[in-house]
C-alpha cells in the first residue's frame, strides 16, 4: 500500500473547514492553507469530510508511469492541445460561464498531460521533452545549462532506481520473512515448553532471535529507520490503519464465515490497535518530556495501559497478569 499524504486545492476550497475538526494531528489548521505535511498520518479523514473536495491524498513515491501506446500518447497531446487552446479562448471572454469554461478546460488540460506522460519525472516522455527543448531554437535567456543537467540527473536517476527499487524489494520481502519466522518459532518454542520438549524449546528461542538480527538489519539497509518522532507517526498510521480498515473487514467475514475463534482474536486485536495508536500519538505530543512512563501489557490480548488495571478493559483478564515495561 502506497503511502500518502493529503493536499489542499485553495480554488476549489468553500472554507466550510470540517477538515479542522477531523484531523487527529491539526495538519490542516495551518496560516498559510497548505497542509503540514510532517504532521500528516495518511489517515484520509480530512478529504473524507470536505464536501467541495478540495483535498487530495497523494502518494510519497509514484508508481512507474503506465505503458502506454503511440496511439494512445498521441490521441492525449491532440486533445490536450484542443482544450488549451479553448482555455485561451474562454480567457478572453467575460462572463460566469466563459470563467467556469476556462478552469474546466484547465482541469482537463491536466489530466491528459499527467496522463500523457508529461507530468512524472520518472516518464520517458519527460526526457523526450526535455530534449526536444535543447534541440528547438530558444530565447537567449532559456536555461540551456539547468536542462541539461536536469537531463543528466533524471538518467542517472532512471537506472539508479530501477536497481534500488528491486534491492528495495527485496530487503523488504526478507524482512517479512524473517519477521514472520521469528513470530512462528516463538510459538513453536511455547508449543515445545508445554510439551516438556526443553531442548527443541530452546532452539526455537535461538533461532527466532537470530531471525529478529537478520529482520533488524534489512529493515535498517532499506532505511525504514527514520527519526523517534517519524517512526512515532508511522506508528500511528500503522495502527490507525489496522483498526480503522483493516480488521474490522477481518471481524466481519470470520463472523459471516461462523469462525468464532478467529473472530474473537480479530477483534481483540482491532480495539488493542485502537490504544496503540492512541499511545503512539500521546508519545509524540509528549515527544520532549523526560518524566519516566510506565505501560503495562495484557499478555491476552496486547491491550496496553499505562497504569495496572483489575482487569483489561478489551478482554476482561486480571490485571495482577499485566506486564511492567
């Protein structure tokens, strides 16, 4: 899943601002309209709430620009240039509907350029583009130089991607891998305990442990290790994303499917989720504060509270069961 950001088109904005209220990190109460994007958790819930749709979510990293044919290219630069040229035209005139006409032309005039090719610097058409403009005849005061060093660095960037795009892929997929094996010998290693199989226990032990060295270091090589406050907020997104979209379609399709067993876990584990984030986000608020915090972990259902409850709130067990960190 790509992860994103919201944006803020200041034309279509009617200032209805529900988009103020809803957001959990105040990234959208900002002086100069634009949303602060290093308080943005990805969440979607201000461009849910704005009823002019004025705010976008927008990927960090685009996708690769879809392969497309001279057909179909030359088709968006024909047509592109036939709603330019009535965009012009609507400029020139006066009136509440020329204007309508000319940022509906605008707006579409966009689209087909974006979907054109023209618009992604990872696009071979930006190159194409960019060439043609150092081979046409310019005014003296063209920027030769900076083109064609943007050229050289887009190339450059072309081939260094497609390497590190597979290498990150990879790093990532080992990661999962090792991360879940760490998981499974764990419980191996309970199963083996309670069995009285000591010696299969400990090795289980061990090897999750190495697995977790080697999840540690791929996951650190693909630099996914950002700053407390940035690992806090993907915290925060994480889990937002878990309770809020992921498990409750969980919740419901074990309980369609009559799965008591997986419905229940599901469900402790969505409103544990909850809290997490919930914490997360007090953490980052509080990012500064050096007075020592307590939290103690349900080892039922991972609810965490930050003081010893007499029982957990998610699944009902002691709290004397609690876990000190």
């Amino acid at each position: 899943m790509l992860k994103k950001y919201a944006v803020r088109n200041i034309r279509l904005c009617t200032k209805d601002c529900l988009c103020l209220y809803v957001c959990p990190t105040g990234a959208t109460d900002t002086e100069n309209s634009i949303i602060d994007i290093t308080k943005c958790l990805g969440c979607g819930d201000c461009a849910e709430a704005c009823p002019s749709g004025a705010i976008s979510m927008v990927p960090f990293e685009y996708p690769n620009q879809q392969e497309k044919t001279d057909e179909v290219v030359s088709s968006l630069k024909s047509l592109a240039i036939s709603k330019s040229k009535q965009e012009s035209i609507a400029i020139g005139l006066t009136g509440t509907l020329f204007k309508a006409f000319q940022i509906s032309n605008h707006i579409q005039t966009e689209d087909l350029i974006r979907e054109a090719g023209y618009m992604l610097p990872q696009s071979e058409n930006t190159l194409v583009f960019l060439n043609s403009q150092l081979e046409g005849n310019q005014s003296k005061d063209f920027p030769k130089e900076k083109v064609k060093l943007l050229i050289e660095l887009l190339s450059k960037n072309k081939v260094k991607e497609k390497m590190k795009d597979k290498t990150y892929e990879n790093l990532m997929a080992a990661f999962t891998g090792e991360a879940e094996a760490n998981r499974k010998y764990i419980a191996y290693a309970i199963k083996a305990e309670k069995e009285g199989k000591l010696n299969a226990a400990k090795l289980f032990r061990a090897a999750s442990d190495a697995e977790t060295i080697h999840a540690l270091k791929h996951f650190e090589v693909a630099g996914k290790i950002g700053s407390t406050a940035n690992n806090l907020k993907d915290g925060v997104a994480g889990e937002t994303h878990e309770y809020k979209e992921m498990y409750p379609d969980f919740v419901k399709e074990a309980k369609e499917s009559g799965n008591k067993a997986a419905e229940m876990t599901f469900t402790f584990a969505m409103k544990a989720e909850q809290t997490h984030a919930h914490l997360y986000q007090e953490a980052l608020d509080n990012i500064d504060e050096t007075e020592e915090v307590f939290y103690f972990l349900c080892p039922i259902c991972g609810n965490i509270e930050k003081s010893v409850p007499d029982k957990c709130s998610i699944c009902g067990a002691s709290g004397s069961k609690f876990i000190k960190y």
